[in-house]
C-alpha cells in the first residue's frame, strides 16, 4: 500500500472491510493478512473484548479502582500491534489493553495496575512495552525518545505510540512530532480517534479537518484509516512501519474509531451524547465485522463461535483470580516507590498509617 496515495487533506482514507463484512478495497489487502492470519486476529479481538467486560465487572463489584473500557475500539488495539516484529516496541497510553496483550503484556498484569498495584507495570523481561501512562499524552515523548535511540543504535526496530484525539491538542505531542519530523525517528503515531476526549466532542477538539493533516506541518505522512475496520487498520500501519524501518521517517496513523462506553468508569456520557448516537454507532461494532466476513468464508460456525466464547471467559475470569491473588498487601508501597530518599512530609505521612494501623492513634508533631 502506497501512503502517498491517502492525502488526508484529499478527504480520502484506508478503507478494505465494509459494515457487512464485504472486502471493499481488495487491492489494500496485504498479502501476509491470510483468513487464517484474519482467524487468530479475531480471537485476539474476543479476548480483548471478554477481558474488557470482565475488568467493568470487577470494578463495578469493588474489586477494581478507576478503568477505560475499549469497548468498540478492538480493531485499532489489535490491527495496529498486529504487525510489530521481535524488538520494535509498544508504546501504550491508557486504552491499549489489546496492544499490550498481543505483544506479551500478562493479562493479570493489567488487572493488577488498574487495582492500583504498581507490580503492574513490571512486565517480563522480553516485553518491549512501556507501562500504561494515564497522563494524557506524556508517553508520545518518551516513545519518540525510544525511536531515536534505536536509530542512533542502528537496529532497524520500529516504536508504535498511542493516544488519543484529545492528546493532539497537548504540547507533549506538539514537541515529539515535531522532535520525530526533524531527526525523522523511526516511529509510528497512532491517534485512537474515538470522537471525544472525555467530554469535549471531536468537533471542538481543533478547527482542523483531520487530526492526520496535522502531520504535513512536521514533514512527515498522515494518513486516515477506518478504526472499525481490522484489515484497513493492519493495512495501514503495515505500511507505516516498512517506511519507519526503511529510514523513512515517521508517519501519523488516524484511526477513526468511536467509544461506545464511557471514558472511564468514573464517566457518564449521557451527560454530553445521545443515545441515539451511542446506537447508530453499535452496528459498526469492529468485532461484528470481522465476524460477518468469517462466516461468509465458511470459518465460523456458531458452535464454534460458542466455545471461543466460553473459552475466553474461562481464562478471563482466571486470570482475574491470579491478579487478586497477587496483590500485595503492604501499605509501604503507598509511599517506597516515589523518592530515593522518603522527603519528611511523607515519612511523617507513613509513620501516621503505621501509627493508626496499630491503633496507636494520631503521630505528634515534630
């Protein structure tokens, strides 16, 4: 796929896999993306979607501090990660559970963080993933920083950063795309356009027609890509990361997506959308897509799609348990891991916990 021939300020985006599940756009279709290929992406994708609902379910219950479902953007998560390679990394924000999944992140890791444990963000050695940054947009620096370091090192590795619409409006992204534009660092910038940024609705979120057009005043491509649509988003930053190895500098992926639940759990949308909107939105579910094409290839059948089902809540719901399990109990995590050296506001802080913990009552002052 050629990115040149997506101008974004033509109008024009990445399109292969219709509502219906037809092929669109079969001459984007990458030759690698088999139906088997397309197969396991889509039981990627359901275990995006199992593990979402099992987290809204945990922190309904108390079990779970604050989360950000990704209901309705499976297809960006896992089409974009989909075609990283041994020693590129990943560069998360906050909803990029399916990303983190593909590439190696444990699924009770994840539990683990948005339990509030750091013990989290402690990824086995061979993952090269950054740990989830709730910051809105702060990790597209550090990214562009992994970028240039692997150019600088010669190992022709790929860094793939997330965020959100809402981030383009921050300086962080400002400062590392223009940074990425200069020192043409090779690195992918992956925009989740879901539409809102919290609650400010993408048409007040710039004056600019497309967030990928944003990219032209760096110097580097931009390109549009239906988020809902697995093959296009696959197509699109396959495509972006072969001109990233290559020494071609960086590109900007929009992937045009739409948040069916809330931002996070401590969010009510009805407060600033429609339901009616939230509806119109449902039939372009990304799963149902992909779906509908598997079915009329003849590799799904409802038994079959029952037992992905069933199987996929079976391993949820256990690693849900090992998570739970694996929280530590130790208050002093509270404060151990913030300083070298614990500043005296907070020693004193951590001597009252201990202090009311033992039923020993309020510290004095001095």
């Amino acid at each position: 796929m050629n990115l040149a021939d997506f101008d974004p300020l033509a109008g024009r985006r990445v399109e292969i896999l219709d509502i219906q599940g037809n092929v669109v756009g079969r001459d984007l279709r990458p030759a690698d993306l088999s139906d088997a290929r397309l197969l396991d992406l889509y039981d990627r994708m359901v275990y995006l979607r199992v593990a979402d609902q099992q987290a809204l379910t945990m922190q309904r219950a108390g079990r779970m501090g604050t989360y950000p479902p990704t209901l309705g953007q499976e297809a960006a998560n896992i089409g974009s990660a989909a075609v990283l390679e041994e020693g590129d990394w990943l560069v998360p924000s906050f909803r990029e559970m399916g990303a983190m999944l593909l590439r190696g992140v444990p699924l009770a890791l994840i539990y683990m963080y948005w339990m509030g444990s750091e013990w989290g963000s402690h990824f086995p050695e061979n993952v090269r993933v950054l740990p989830i940054c709730a910051p809105v947009g702060t990790q597209i620096s550090h990214g562009v920083g992994l970028a240039w370091a692997a150019k600088l090192k010669k190992e022709g590795t790929v860094t793939l950063i997330y965020f959100g619409d809402g981030a383009t409006s921050k300086g962080d992204c400002h400062e590392a795309m223009n940074f990425a534009g200069v020192f043409q660092t090779p690195c992918i910038f992956f925009c989740q356009n879901n539409q809102y940024a919290i609650s400010v609705p993408r048409s007040t979120q710039t004056a600019a027609a497309t967030l990928a057009q944003k990219a032209v005043a760096y110097g580097f491509p931009g390109v549009m890509v239906d988020g809902n649509d697995l093959l296009a988003v696959y197509a699109a930053t396959q495509a972006a990361a072969a001109q990233a190895r290559s020494g071609g500098g960086p590109v900007f992926i929009e992937a045009q997506t739409y948040r069916l639940g809330p931002h996070t759990t401590a969010d009510d949308p009805s407060r600033y959308r429609l339901e009616e909107e939230v509806k119109a939105q449902e039939s372009d579910d990304p799963l149902r897509r992909v779906r509908l094409y598997l079915e009329k290839q003849g590799l799904l059948t409802p038994a079959a799609e029952t037992e992905r089902w069933e199987r996929y809540r079976a391993l949820v719901q256990a690693e849900a348990k090992k998570a739970e399990a694996a929280i530590p109990l130790n208050p002093d995590d509270i404060f151990d891991y913030h300083y070298a050296t614990l500043p005296p506001y907070l020693a004193f802080q951590k001597d009252y916990l201990h202090r009311i913990l033992a039923g020993r009552g309020e510290p004095t002052d001095g």
